[in-house]
C-alpha cells in the first residue's frame, strides 16, 4: 500500500505543471495548488511580501507534496477512512474540496447507510464509511470512482465551458474521466464507445 506522501506525489504528478485556464474556475494553477489556496494558506512563496501569480509559478513540486498531505489529507481526516479509499478520497479532495466528501456521503445513503450529506469528514461519515466498507470491502472502492466519475459528467452537463476536461476534441475520455477511472477497476470502465454515448448529446 503506497504512503501519504507517495499518493501526494501521484495527484502531484496528474495535475501537472503551471495553467492559467480561463475555463477552469481554480485560475493560475500549478501542480494542482490555486493561488486561492495559497492565499488562504498565506504562502508567500516568493517571499515578496505578496501572493499573486508570481507565487503560483514558483511552487515547487515538494511544496505541493506538503500542502496536499497537511491540508488535504491531515486536517479532512482523509486518514481515518478504511485505508483502499483513501488514495481515490485523497485525490478527489485535492481536485474538488468538499465535493469529496459529500460523494462518499450520497454513496453511503445509496447504500442505506444514514448519514449527513455536509462535506465534513466527521465522526459520523468515518464511522459510516467503515461500516459501508465492512459491508462491501471488494465494491466500495470501485463505486467511489463511478460516482466521481458520474459528478464529472453532470459537472459537465450544466457547464458547457466544462466539457473539454470530460471529453478530447477527438471525442475520446478527458482528463477528468481518466482521473477518476485510474482508481475504478478495468472491469468498470467506460468503453470508448460508451463514453461517446454518454457524451453525445454536448455536440
């Protein structure tokens, strides 16, 4: 099983490097940290006495390393999750916040497991989960990346400026759909064809 730091390195690695997408409501991004984070977070890292976009080009892969493993994994309690879960949660937090953690919720409540849908990694949702992967430890994790998968879809179909991280101009899997189904077993993925089907209807 890889580390904390080694699945930082992974969504370190699929994030890539600088991107200013006017599409992408993170804005200046670079190793998946927004300079909105880095503002909240206060890190200077130019050490200018400001923190712009300056800041955002000179972040260093281990710097984004310790941010997502302190503020993305640590502080959520994305640790207390029954441990397989934890790289695809990890992930999703780094790419969605909260988001993450009310998909683990909804997913839970499709499993009649009552729980708060709040985006809060309480003691209730960690209880829950442990119990929903008591259940289905051989499932869980799968049904984790479809319902990424599927909140991708649906982020997409309500914003059209959204559908080239879904989908490739060739109509093939984006990047948002390959992230979520490198944590899905091969069995569950999308054939190609019907990812164009599901596609289809966005012209």
């Amino acid at each position: 099983m890889q580390t904390v730091q080694e699945i930082a390195k992974g969504i370190v690695a699929r994030e890539g490097g600088y991107v200013n997408d006017p599409a992408d409501p993170g804005g200046p991004t670079k190793h998946g940290v927004t300079l909105a984070t880095l503002q909240r977070l206060r890190r200077d890292v130019t050490g200018d006495g400001r923190i712009d976009d300056r800041d955002v080009r000179a972040l260093r892969e281990t710097d984004a390393v310790d941010i997502f493993v302190e503020h993305y994994f640590n502080q959520p309690r994305i640790g207390e999750l029954p441990e397989p879960l934890q790289a695809s949660v990890f992930d999703m937090y780094v790419n969605a916040g909260a988001g993450a953690v009310r998909i683990l919720q909804r997913l839970l409540c499709d499993m009649r497991i009552a729980v708060a849908i709040d985006g809060v990694l309480g003691p209730q949702t960690i209880s829950a989960t442990h119990r929903g992967y008591d259940a289905a430890p051989d499932h869980i994790v799968d049904a984790y990346g479809i319902a990424r998968r599927n909140y991708y879809y649906a982020l997409a179909d309500g914003r059209p400026s959204l559908r080239k991280f879904a989908t490739r101009r060739d109509g093939g899997k984006g990047g948002w759909i390959l992230r979520a189904e490198a944590f899905v077993s091969p069995r569950y993925h999308l054939s190609d064809e019907a990812h164009k089907a599901r596609v289809s209807a966005w012209g």
